[in-house]
C-alpha cells in the first residue's frame, strides 16, 4: 500500500547532494560487486562493473565483446584501450551525474592514470562530479579465503544476485531467494581460471594500491569481516556526499 509514495520519500533525499567517483579496488571475489551493490541502494547512484560491462558485450556479440571474449575466458585482463573507452562512455551518461561506483576499473597503474586525466580533463569538465576527487576503497581479503569465495561463487542470471555455496548460501539450494531463477556459476570460476584471474590481479592490480596510497587517497577496509561489517566501514569511508 502507498509504496509510490514510499519511494518518492525514499528518493527524494538522495537527488540533494552528489557523491561522486567511487573506486572499488580488491582483488576477484573480494566483494566488490556485493558492496556495490549495497552502495546503490543507500545512495542511489549506478554501479559500473566493467566486468558486467565486457560480459553483455560478449553476449551481444559486438566487436568489443569479440575482442574480449578469449582474452576473459583465459582469466587476462582486456587490453586498457577497450576498457577505458568504454568506461568514458558509460560514465557520462545522465545517470551518472550524482556520481558512479568503478566496480573492477581501474586494475591497472594505466588504467589508474588514464582515469586521473579524464576525471580533470575537457571530456568530463561539463560533468556534475568533475570537481570532485574519486573516493578510493581497498577491499582487503587473504588469497586462501579468495580462493575459497571464487570457487563457491553462485551468482542469479535473472536477477545478478550473488550468493556462495561456503559462506552465503541460497535458503534453497541452487536457486535464487529473490526470484527462484536456478544458479549458475560464472565461466570463469573455474579453478584454472581463477589461479590466472589471482595472478593477474597480484601482478596487475595489487600495485594499485600503492599508487592510491601514494596519493593518500586509499581507504582500507578488511574484507574478512562480516558483510555488514564491511558494508558499515564502505559507507563511512563515502560519508554523506556533496551538495549539488
Ligand atoms: P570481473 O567480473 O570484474 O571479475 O571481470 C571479469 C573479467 O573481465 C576479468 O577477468 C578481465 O578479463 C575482464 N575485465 C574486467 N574489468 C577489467 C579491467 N578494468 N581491465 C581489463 N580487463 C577487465
């Protein structure tokens, strides 16, 4: 009963300040898509998975998802150049314009650079967010509990809901709690893969943190703490945002 006017409440507080770029750094598994997702819901602004962003190309058979697809399937990572063009593109969508989650971009230094530039540049000066600084989160999780999460990973074709057979299990077995869908695990899930996608990550990725500490933009939270442990410490380290 009255849920339109319910959401109207709910809404209307967050189209009064804007949030910004938010980084999500951590390694495949960490939770940074959980998080994210969480993120929306308290501050209503989207979630960019450049994973997700891949994945539907590849579904859709375009020419960037052709280029990707062998390269994803390996557990490499995609070549900067298609990754930051489509993050250009995504990100100056109207949606954007309270702010936006990075959720799996940048992983690498360039990527890291690359989006430095375009946040102060001409392409994004227009933009709602263009003056304010990206708030970077460090999810931080041991490799042996990755390893752990990856391999249990189960997420909803329907929905995108993330579960894990270990730690966060459905209440009924390999089917969705929201919408009944049946689960499925990701192609690249597998244990082969996952052992490439850690250690791209270690190679790759990892450094980025010490480029953002550098910065003294990092924000460190422990991923091994419980979900709405981690999600208490995400949001502090958001704050309330910025008026518009
Ligand atoms: P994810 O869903 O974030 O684990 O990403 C799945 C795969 O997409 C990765 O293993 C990479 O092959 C590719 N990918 C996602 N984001 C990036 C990125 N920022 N740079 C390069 N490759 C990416």
């Amino acid at each position: 009963m009255g849920t339109e006017v319910d959401k109207q409440v709910v809404e209307a507080p967050a189209k009064l300040y804007r949030v910004g770029p938010v980084v999500l750094l951590g390694a495949p598994g960490a939770g940074k898509g959980t998080q994210a997702k969480r993120i929306v819901e308290v501050h209503w602004v989207p979630q960019i998975s450049t994973g997700d962003l891949l994945r539907d190309n590849v579904g859709r058979g375009t020419e960037l998802g052709r280029q990707a697809k062998a390269i994803m399937e390996g557990g490499g990572l995609v070549s900067d150049e298609l990754v930051c063009g489509m993050v250009a593109q995504r990100v100056l969508t109207e949606d954007c314009h309270r702010g936006f989650i990075l959720d799996g971009f940048p992983r690498t230094v360039a990527q890291a650079e690359w989006l430095d530039g375009f946040l102060t540049g001409a392409e994004f000066a227009a933009h709602p967010c263009t003056s304010l600084p990206p708030v970077v989160i460090e999810i931080a999780v041991s490799y042996n509990h990755l390893f752990q999460r990856l391999t249990g990973r189960r997420s909803c074709p329907t929905c995108q809901r993330i579960y894990n057979i270990h730690f966060q299990p459905p209440r009924e077995f390999g089917r969705c709690d929201h919408d009944g869908a049946e689960l499925v695990t990701r192609k690249d899930d597998t244990e082969d893969v996952i052992a490439q996608r850690l250690k791209a990550y270690e190679r790759q990725t990892l450094p980025l943190v010490e480029y953002y500490k550098r910065q003294g933009r990092l924000r460190s939270v422990d991923g091994e703490k419980s979900l709405e442990q981690v999600t208490e410490e995400t949001l502090k380290a958001i704050g309330h945002g910025h008026s518009l």
